[in-house]
C-alpha cells in the first residue's frame, strides 16, 4: 500500500488523534488536514516487514539524512563529500601503505532520489550494476576505500533512461534498499534524499526509525526562496522526530581568484542561514562557497577534498565535516 503519514510511527500534531487510531480522518481536528483522506483509507497499523528491517539496520551505528527543501542548492554534492571524506578520515595519516587499509570508518551512501540519481556520477561509479548473492543485494564499492554505495541509477539500463515512479513503487524500492542490501556493519550510512518532503522521505522515516536515525543535515543556499523551503524542511524534521544536525550554507558567494573580491550570487536578502540558524534554534555548521573546483570534481566522480586538500573551500568542508562527526559521535 501506498505510504502515509499514518506510517509513521511517531505522528505528533498536537489535536491529531494519530493515525494509527479508529478516528483516524474522521475527528474534529482532521477537518481540513491535507492527509484526512489518506488516514481515513489508509490500513492501520505499522508495515509488518518493520522488525525485520529493524534487525537488519542494527548494525549501522549512525544514520545520517541530508536534506534539502529545493533541487539544485547541492545536497548530492554534500552527501557525497561527507561519504568521501568520512571513508578516509582515519587512513589519513595513519602511516598505512595505501588508502584501502580497512582500518578507517566503514561507511555506506545511499542515493533516494529516485527520480534523479546523480550519486553513481558524483562517485565515479557510473556504469556500474548491482548483484543479488546469497546475502542480499550487493552495494556497489568504491576503489580502495570502505565505502559502498546504492541508488537506482544502478538499477537502470542507460544513464538517460526516464524514471517514472509513483509513491507505492518509490515506497517499495526503498524498502528494498533497507531491508535487501547487505551493507554489512558500517559505521556511517549516509542517506541522500530527494528536496522537498515527499513519499521518499515518509518511507525512509518509517524505515529508519525503529532503529534510530541519527540525525539530519539541511543543505540550503542563502537564498530566501531556498531558505524559506528549508523552514518546512525543519518543521518535517520536528514534526517526525528527527535530530537535526546542522544546516549546511552552500553557494554561499564566489570569490574572484585574480581580484580576491567576493560577490554574493545568490543573494542573502533575509540574512542567509546563519540569521535563518539564529531564528529557529538550529546549529549552522557553516558556509561554502561556490568552487568550480567541487563541481568540476564531482563531475569526474572524485573527492574534491583529496583531490584539492589546501584550498579554502576543502579546509570549510573538512571543518564542517569534523563538526558532524564530534556531533554524532558524542556520548
Ligand atoms: P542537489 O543535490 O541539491 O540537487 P547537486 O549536489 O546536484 O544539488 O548540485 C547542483 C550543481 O551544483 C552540481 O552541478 C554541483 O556540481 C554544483 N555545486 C554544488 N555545490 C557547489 C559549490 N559549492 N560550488 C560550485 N558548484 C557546486
């Protein structure tokens, strides 16, 4: 059946009788409420497949979401990064040989943004296919580092080939990413999501839930027309309880490499996230700037940190990535 709210297994509005209740749809409080008619029709009770997954997720330690309220601001980008950086955080420096020693973090990306997944480029994994063995689905793995990786660009036949999905089979593929595919422990399981909040995001939260999601990192520009998504972004996040991490600036201004100046493209008319942060009580875990550099590198399928390790914009992605993780990992 197709997901709603009443999947979820924590509905909070305050006169909501809950979804999962008899009255469903049909009290007072339901007047008027955009999912009246899914809670009316919607069978109760939580997905039975739920404890299953449960057992299957255990050993992912952290479960990390990266949000986003519209397309385009670099959530990819973000998550892709973040994965990178995590998988050779402490091979870094370790006096290993070579990068795949499997000493460092283990860490697992997976893409669902189902309708457009830009994860197997980013990750220099494109062209590659999944495989069903005896444990589960496969996850694709990057060279010489702990890190595997699954998105439906994996599953199609040609890079351009059109997806269209409706919320059931979005809602099922989701399932099957984690309940089918062996990731093994990890340490990290990075979750790229689709902007805005749509059934991906309702499936991925029921999924997760039982067995804990860390915590959300909210990507926006300083934009208002971005940041006045990411206002909805954070309801969401309250509203099912998910612990928002930070909120990540991107784009946030050019600075010209042979004159130095800064030049605010995107303009921060309300303040910017920052101020944005200020208001709602949310960590902002920094700003940064827009580097044909990161865009250049993601197009080739490579870590823009290993790959430009001194420029300002990697020592901002190293310190924002350095917050997440002392965030995640405090007792
Ligand atoms: P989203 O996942 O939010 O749709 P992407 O991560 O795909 O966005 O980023 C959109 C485009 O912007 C991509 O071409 C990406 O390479 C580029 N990009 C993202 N962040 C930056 C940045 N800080 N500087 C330059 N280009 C960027």
């Amino acid at each position: 059946p197709r997901l709603s709210m009443s999947d979820l297994p924590q509905p909070a509005p305050e006169h909501c009788p809950g979804p999962a209740s008899e009255q469903a749809g049909n009290a007072d409080a339901c007047a008027g409420c955009p999912n009246q008619n899914v809670c009316k029709t919607a069978p109760k009770g939580p997905d039975p497949d739920l404890p299953q997954i449960m057992e299957h997720l255990s050993e992912i330690k952290h479960k990390i979401l990266v949000l986003s309220g519209k397309g385009g601001v670099g959530k990819s980008t973000i998550s892709s990064q973040l994965a990178f950086a995590l998988a050779t955080k402490e091979s870094e420096g370790s006096g290993a040989d070579d990068a795949d020693d499997q000493g460092g973090p283990q860490v697992g990306l997976l893409d669902i943004d189902i309708c457009g997944p830009s994860i197997p480029r980013i990750m220099g994994l494109e062209g590659r296919g999944v495989h069903q063995t005896n444990t589960g689905w496969e996850p694709v793995q990057v060279e010489d580092m702990n890190l595997s990786v699954m998105s439906v660009g994996f599953l199609m036949t040609t890079v351009d080939e059109a997806v269209i999905w409706r919320g059931p089979n979005k809602n099922g593929l989701i399932k099957q990413f984690v309940r089918d595919v062996d990731w093994g422990p990890l340490d990290y399981l990075i979750i790229d999501t689709p902007p805005g909040t749509s059934d991906e995001h309702l499936s991925i939260t029921t999924y997760l839930k039982p067995a804990g999601i860390t915590g959300a990192v909210i990507v926006t520009t300083p934009q208002e027309v971005s940041l006045s998504d990411v206002r909805k972004e954070i309801n969401f996040c309250k509203k099912v309880g998910i612990p928002i991490l930070g909120v990540i600036e991107n784009m946030s201004g050019f600075v010209c490499r042979k004159c130095g100046t800064e030049t605010k493209i995107f303009f921060p008319s309300t303040g910017g996230a920052k101020k944005m942060c200020e208001e709602l009580n949310v960590r902002f875990l920094g700003a940064v700037p827009i580097d044909p550099l990161i865009a250049r590198n993601c197009d080739e399928g490579k870590s823009f940190v290993k790959q430009c390790p001194d420029s300002p914009t990697a020592q901002v992605y190293k310190s924002i990535f350095d917050t997440i993780v002392s965030l995640v990992e405090k007792p």
